[in-house]
C-alpha cells in the first residue's frame, strides 16, 4: 500500500512541471508578439509632423537652395574675371614684351638722327657713309612700326604733359601761348603706353 501511495505523488509533480512549462511557452509568446507589434506599429504621436513643422522644414530648404545659387553665381563671376584679367595680361604681355628692348635702343635712333642733322645739305649728297647711316634709321624705324612703336607728334602742337617734358620756355609772337616750338628728343609711344615723353621747348607770349 505504501509502494502505490508513492507512485501517485511522482505522477502529480510530473504533471504539475509539464503545465508550468506550457504556462511559462504562452507567456513568452504573448511577450514576443507585443514586441513585435510596438516595432512595427509606432505611434502616431512620434512619426507624424505639424503642418508648422513642415513649412518651417521647406523655408529652410528653400533658404539653403538660394544661400547656393548666390554662391553659384559668385563663384561663375570670379571665374569669369579671372579670365578676363588673365586674357587682358597676356595680352599686354604679348604687346609689350619688347618694351624693354626698345628702350635701350631709343638713344641708338636718337644718335644716328644727330648724325644726320648734323651734316650740312652738300654733305648729303654722294657721301655714303650718311647715305648707309640714314638706311640703318630707316629699316629701324620700320621695325618699331611693325610692332607699334610710332614717334609722338609734337611740333607746333599744344603743350601736353602726358606726352612733353618742357625743358624751358621761349617768348615768342610768332606762336600761341603754350605751344611746342622745338623738339630736343623724340617721343615714343607704344601702342597706347608711353614709352618716352619728348623733350620740347614750349613757346611763351610776350608781355
């Protein structure tokens, strides 16, 4: 009778873990599937936004796209000048490159244009030293007119300070007051920049 008696309890305890454990697997289940649900489903309250929201989003997108065409544009007008200012110095380096060369060889033309004021007509003629001097000015002169290098005009022209250096004054009638009478150096121009004013003499009225 004992023996029985024993076998009964073991019966019940077997049972009783069996149905804790199922216990236990449902609530597990019911745990997971409303993890699950709050993941997929979030609330309305944290994805939804404002109309406010929104707008303020979309001024501040518009703003950041006209901050970047304002930059766009700048940075096109500095490229631009930057390619206008590296054309125009090419460009004057082109047309003044030789500028310091010339300017060496200024007193050579002003030398040979001595020497051949300072013979006389009847020297002129037949002497061909003065003959070969006045063909090396001539085929010079050429050369400073194929790269735009010209004289400045100034005879009986109005005193101009960009272009004369007035080394003294003589009166005169024969002149209105202020104008070049004689010139005791040439000007040079090239192209449009001074290369050398002309060393003139500048008339003055009487009285």
């Amino acid at each position: 009778m004992a023996r029985r008696t024993k076998i009964d309890i073991q019966t019940d305890d077997s049972t009783s873990s069996i149905i804790d454990d199922q216990k236990t697997d449902d609530s597990l289940s019911e745990l997971s599937g409303e993890t699950d649900a709050e993941l997929e489903a979030p609330s309305a309250e944290t994805s939804a936004e404002t109309p406010d929201e929104l707008r303020s989003e979309l001024e501040s997108v518009k703003q950041e796209a006209q901050e970047n065409y304002e930059k766009y544009l700048r940075a096109s007008a500095e490229l631009d000048n930057v390619r206008k200012r590296t054309a125009r110095e090419l460009e004057d380096f082109r047309k003044f490159s030789l500028e310091k060369i010339v300017k060496e060889l200024l007193p050579v033309v002003d030398n040979l244009e001595r020497a051949i004021q300072a013979s006389g007509p009847n020297e002129q003629d037949g002497n061909g030293l003065l003959e070969g001097v006045d063909l090396v000015l001539k085929d010079i002169l050429k050369v400073f007119d194929r790269f735009g290098i010209r004289p400045i005009e100034s005879l009986e022209k109005p005193f101009d300070p960009t272009f004369h250096q007035a080394v003294m004054q003589e009166e005169t009638s024969d002149q209105p007051d202020n104008t070049v009478i004689s010139e005791l150096q040439k000007g040079y121009l090239m192209h449009d920049r001074l290369l050398r004013p002309a060393m003139v003499v500048v008339s003055r009225n009487p009285g």
